[in-house]
C-alpha cells in the first residue's frame, strides 16, 4: 500500500509552469513549492521572473528558475528544454497555462470584441499563444517527459468556457447601441475549447509511457470586476460567487501527483456548479 501521507508530495519533480507570472501562473508555482516541487517558470515577460524565482526559492527552500521564453517560437522551446535537461537532467511535468487575455478593443464606431467585427490578427495572435504554443510546449516539454522511466504528468489549463459558452448578458451595458456593446471574444472559447481536445489527445498518445494528461476547467476569479457583473454572474453559479485566487491550487496539486495516479484524459470543471446549470 502507497504511504497516503507521501501521495500528494511533488518532491523531486522538475516542473514546467507556462504563462507564469500571470495571476494564476504565480500561484500555480507557489502551490507547487509548497509541496516540494520545483517550479520553472516560464513566461514571455522576463522583466520580474528572477525576483519572483528567487521570492519561491526563499519561501519554500526549492530551486526555482525563470526562463523568458516565447511559446509561439518552436526554436525557443526546443533551446529552453535543452537548457533544463543540461540544469536539472530531466523533466517531470508540465502546466500549459500560458494564454492571451483577449483585448476589448473599440472606435468611435464599433467594438471589435464583436464577432462580426473581430480582425484576423488579434485571431491569430490568440490562437498562436492558447493553442499552437500549448501544443508546441507538449511537443517539446511532453516529449521529454516520455523519455522518463517512470513517465510523468502534462496539466493543461482550459476553463468553464471551454465547456459552455460565455453568456454575452454578462458584458451588456445600458443605454450602448448593440454595435458598440463588448462581448467575451470568439478567440477565448476556440481556445479554451481546443485545449480540451489537446487533452484527450495527449492523454492516449504516450500511455504506454506512463504520461498520463488532464484538464482543468477553472471558473471566473474575482478580481477588480464592476458590481453589475460580479452580481450577474454569482446568479448563474450554484455557490453564488467567482473564485479566489488561490481556490484552484488543490486541484493542481492532486493532478500533479501520485494522489491522482489513475486520473487521466479527464475535464474537471472547478467553477462553483456553473457548468452543471
């Protein structure tokens, strides 16, 4: 029988976080540190990187490194894997987190949020980050992780919106033409959607390697939103709010590791009921 005191432990794992200094990307580390694991960090900004590797490093006694990488370039990953093979001489798990947030950008004379009005680069542009880089990173990252003897663990980060779709009430505003009204992008649920199918893809791809892959689906974080939507919104979830920052690193940490040994190619919604409605 497996010490169930140990089955949550990340000790020892080499650990790649994507889109790290994001909201949840920093807490995703920080929860990972805490169970011992070491979190290298990987993210486009590379400005705070060290500082906030060094801030886990003194907290939590691991060995966090940051990385600037773009994972939309396939030459930066294939040079950042080799980097940490020659540091840490493997590599155990990945979190593709990193995502663009999709800009409501607008004109005089109509909001381009609008699907109707979306341009093709801002298409691109979100498309290149949420899902080529995701699939980039499992090319790369996962592909090192199935040279392990043992296998290991690939978390990709989709959300509710990658089950249902955005309800556009929630953005309406009184007394705007519906021209000029903003709406949750298009981008956003292609994205969040296809990560869902990365998953179950990658979850029958190296099983006889022992690379097992999961999604999670996380709700909306409050965070700074007006009192209209966070009021419409806590309507249309069972437990009556948006989450916590910090509500979704228990449910990282049991998919990283042996507590969740047998748990692969699932969607686990963490959105307080909404998707149930």
């Amino acid at each position: 029988m497996s010490d169930l005191k140990s089955i949550f432990s990340l000790e020892g794992k080499i650990i790649i976080i994507t889109g790290a200094m994001g909201l949840l990307g920093k807490k995703h580390a920080e929860s990972i540190a805490a169970f011992g694991g070491t979190p290298i960090l990987i993210d486009i900004n590379a400005e705070k990187i060290e500082d906030f590797s060094n801030e886990l490093n003194d907290l939590y006694d691991v060995n966090s490194v940051g990385y600037g990488v773009d994972i939309t370039s396939e030459y930066q990953i294939e040079k950042n894997v080799n980097r940490i093979i020659s540091k840490f001489g493997k590599i155990d798990c990945l979190v593709n987190n990193a995502a663009n947030n999709p800009k409501i950008e607008e004109s005089n004379d109509k909001n381009f949020s609008r699907l109707e009005n979306f341009p093709m680069d801002i298409w691109m542009k979100d498309l290149a980050v949420g899902l080529t880089g995701s699939f980039l990173c499992a090319k790369h990252y996962g592909s090192s992780i199935a040279k392990n003897k043992h296998g290991g663990v690939i978390v990709n980060i989709s959300s509710d919106l990658g089950i249902i779709a955005p309800d556009q009430r929630l953005y309406q505003l009184n007394g705007v033409d519906e021209n000029k009204q903003s709406v949750k992008p298009v981008t956003y649920s292609v994205v969040k959607t296809g990560i869902i199918g990365l998953t179950r893809y990658l979850a029958t791809y190296w099983n006889d390697r022992n690379v097992r892959c999961n999604v999670m689906c996380p709700g909306g974080v409050e965070n700074g939103q007006s009192l209209d939507f966070l009021t419409g919104v806590s309507q249309r979830i069972p437990m009556g709010r948006l989450a916590n920052k910090d509500e979704y690193q228990g449910t990282l940490i049991w998919m990283l590791s042996d507590a969740s040994s047998y748990v692969n190619g699932a969607i686990i919604p963490i959105d307080g009921g909404r998707t149930c409605w």
